[in-house]
C-alpha cells in the first residue's frame, strides 16, 4: 500500500486513496440495494456486539458482504470503519451519506 496516495477523512484519519474509492463505490451500492444494511454497518462501525437483522431486503450481513463492506464474520475492518462513520450524517431519523474526506469542497459525496 505504501505506493498509493493516502487521504485524510474528516477525522484526521488518513488512507489509501484505492481503499476509499472502492470502500465509497460499495457503499453506494449496498444502500441502494438496502438502506437497512447501511444503518446496520453504522450501528455495527460503532458496536463490534451489534447484531444484523433480517430486512425486506434480505440478510443485511450478507448484502455488505457481497459488497465487501464486512468479512464473513461481520467484522469490519478498520479502514472500512473510518470511512462509514465518516461518510454518514444523521438528522433525527435521517441518515445522509456525504464525503468523507476533509475539507471537501463538496459535501455531497452521495444521495
């Protein structure tokens, strides 16, 4: 990784720039797939114990796994950790998924 160019996300947090494209790709899909997926992620990024749910949309564990957001075991690895919880705003009961890069001219990363 020490040929890639690193990133600083908004919590001073720096990584690889290919693990944030392909991490904030995947995490696109996977919401669009199911939203209930991504606040399990959330919920899981901050609770290593949290357990997935079954949703209208599936086994919420096993749609990030598909979308490589969560090992087989539901871990999620650090770097994936950092870059959802710094991807994602809450207002109430809603949650936005923005740029999680710092200073980012734009804060729309994604709808």
């Amino acid at each position: 990784m020490s040929n890639s160019a690193m990133i600083t996300l908004k919590d001073g947090e720096k990584v690889p720039n290919i693990i944030l494209a392909a991490t904030t790709y995947n995490l696109k899909m996977a919401a669009k797939e199911s939203a209930d997926a991504i606040i399990g992620l959330v919920e899981r990024c901050k609770d290593a114990q949290y357990k997935f749910i079954f949703s209208p949309h599936g086994d919420s564990k096993d749609i990030l796994r598909r979308w490589a957001l969560v090992q087989p075991s539901g871990a999620v690895p650090a770097y994936i950790q950092s870059i959802v919880l710094n991807s994602v705003e809450t207002s109430g009961k809603e949650l936005r998924l923005v740029s999680p890069i710092s200073g980012s001219i734009t804060n729309q990363f994604f709808i």
